[in-house]
C-alpha cells in the first residue's frame, strides 16, 4: 500500500475539523429551536378581530359608568340623610332697644304725633291720705306696664272729619243743637265730642292704634312718681288746664303746655273726659293680680259701663286729679266725652 503524504494529512484532518463543528453548530441550532435545550417555550397570543375589540371596549366602559352612578347614588343618599339629621341652626334675636322716654313719633296716617312710655312700674291709683281721693281709686298699689306709645293730644274733630269722609268711621250727632261745632272748620283742632265708646275704639283701630288701658293712660298723666297732677303736686290754675267752666266749650288741643305731663302728653286733665278700653268696676283695684298689663275685668251684666279719664271743661277742681275714675254705658255720647288712642309698637 502507498504511504499518504504528511501534507496530505494535515489537510484531511482540517476538512475532518470543519466538518464536525458544522455539525456541531447546526446540531445545536435545531435543539435550541425545538425547546429541546433553552429557556421555557412562549406560547403564541392568538390575535383579536377589531369587532371584537370594540365589543370589548364598550363592555369595559359600561361596567365603569354604572360602578360612577352607584357611588353618586350612595353618596348622595347619604348627605340627604345627613341634612335632614343636623341640627337646625338657631337665629338668636337682636333685641331692639327701647326708645327714651318721651320720644316722639308722627302716625303716617292720621298726623297725630304720639310719646312713648318707656317700660317699668308705676305708682296707680291714691291713699287715704289723699284728699280728694275716692273710694274706687284704691288701694293705691304698683303696676308694671310694657313700654307704649301714646298720642300726645286726644284726637281732633278735623281728624275724626277725614275718618269720616274715608268711610271708615261712622259718623257722629252734629245739629244745630247738640255738637253744633262740628261742622264749623275753625273748630277742628278741637277735641272731637259726642263720640261713645264704640267711635272711638274703630277710629283708633281704623288708625292703626288702639284704645289705651286704664293703667297706661294713668302713667302716662303722671309718670312713676305718684304725683296728684300732670304738672306735679301744686294746685290747678288756669294756666294749667280748662276745667270748671271756664269756658263754654273746649278749646284747642294742646292749649296747656305748662299743664303737660312727665312724658311732655297734653290736656290729661281738663277739656274733655277719655274714654279709654277698660270695663269700670269700682273694686278692681283690690285685684291683686291686676298688677302686671292689667286689662280691666271683662265684661259682665254686672259690670257693663266703659271707664272714662282725666276731667273736662265743666268738671270742678276736685275731679282733676289723676287717680279719678268715670265710668258711663259705652253707648253714651256726650259733649265732653273725647279720647285718645295709645299704640304698643
């Protein structure tokens, strides 16, 4: 046999080399490639058509509005709940404070200018001490009255005129011989006369105002100091007031201003007797519960008459004092029977 070359060799043994790392290498690749050797194999995502996607999609979106809504739902039951359950606040008042005594005021309807009676107690009615005191007018005793407005004058017969005229209060006697006056104009800021009872609570309803209390009407003639007069303790004098017919009629309203009370109200005693809200019993005043806004006792068979206040031109100097009482049927008009009206705010 022929001997191979030593070229020969090295040359089949580099093609030998190459042939098994080909071998190798390609080997390699198709374990890699089939999972036999390698990391974990990935399992391919199947693929979506668009259709269903977008099914998908609104599916997702309805499911998170309904979850929105719910929640709205929930947390508006609950603030509801939470309203009608809080505490309700509590405005607190602002008190208004009280006019100074004396203040005055003028209605807007009837021009009457009117004085306020600031709040307290006062000393009512007379003590055996008391001259010219009858027995009506006692025990003399305290009264506590809330603050109130009064008219500074009794009403005029040009204001009772307008009422008239307005329809809204009834008209009243006026001939050629009871109350010829009224139909003179020269005379009408006059007291109005022949007025019951009746004329003159709708007058000071028809007003806005009211009749006053027996109470109210006395405080405000004498204030808290327990004086005879409006004018303090001394003796009447016709500078004072028109009474003991001094004259043959009243005068003007107002015609006494050195005659005026604490609270600076006119003609409470003398010109005309006031009809004031208050049924008349002669005993009320032992009432001892009649101290706080009396009112008067109520009406009654007994006890029908309507009490009057302060004196008039023809009344002697013994009925001018404050604490004097009058009391006539409420249907009874006269010619020195006026009044004036009292208001609570």
């Amino acid at each position: 046999m022929k001997s191979i070359s030593s070229h020969r060799k090295e040359t089949l043994l580099f093609l030998g080399g190459a042939f098994l790392l080909l071998l190798i290498i390609f080997g390699g690749i198709i374990l890699f490639r089939t999972g036999i050797i390698g990391g974990p194999r990935v399992t391919p995502v199947p693929t979506k058509d668009i259709n269903q996607v977008v099914m998908e999609m609104n599916a997702t979106m309805t499911a998170v509005s309904m979850q929105t809504q719910q929640a709205y739902s929930n947390a508006t039951a609950t603030s509801v709940a939470m309203t009608a359950n809080a505490p309700t606040a509590t405005m607190t008042p602002t008190a208004t404070p009280e006019p100074p005594a004396g203040t005055t005021r003028i209605s807007p309807v009837d021009g009457m200018e009117q004085v306020y009676i600031p709040a307290g107690t006062f000393i009512m009615g007379s003590t055996d001490a008391d001259q010219e005191a009858e027995l009506q007018e006692k025990p003399q005793h305290n009264v506590y009255l809330d603050g109130f407005w009064m008219d500074k004058t009794v009403v005029t017969q040009g204001m009772y005129k307008r009422c008239i005229a307005a329809g809204t209060c009834p008209d009243i006697v006026h001939d050629l011989e009871q109350n010829p006056n009224f139909g003179r104009a020269e005379y009408d800021n006059h007291p109005v006369v022949y007025v019951t009872w009746d004329h003159a609570k709708t007058y000071c309803e028809r007003v806005g105002r009211r009749l006053p209390t027996e109470a109210e009407w006395e405080k405000a003639a004498r204030g808290t100091d327990g004086r005879l007069y409006p004018w303090g303790n001394d003796a009447p004098n016709g500078n004072l007031a028109l009474y003991g017919n001094a004259m043959t009629t009243t005068r003007a309203v107002g015609s006494y201003p050195a005659g005026a009370s604490p609270y600076g109200v006119l003609d409470m005693v003398g010109n005309v007797r006031e009809w004031v809200f208050d049924v008349y019993s002669e005993y009320y005043y032992g009432d001892e519960t009649a101290t706080i806004n009396p009112q008067g006792p109520e009406p009654s068979a007994d006890h029908p008459d309507r009490v009057l206040r302060g004196a008039s031109f023809k009344d002697s100097e013994h009925y001018l004092h404050v604490a004097m009482r009058f009391h006539h049927v409420p249907g009874s008009p006269g010619e020195n029977r006026g009044f004036r009206c009292a208001s609570s705010n």
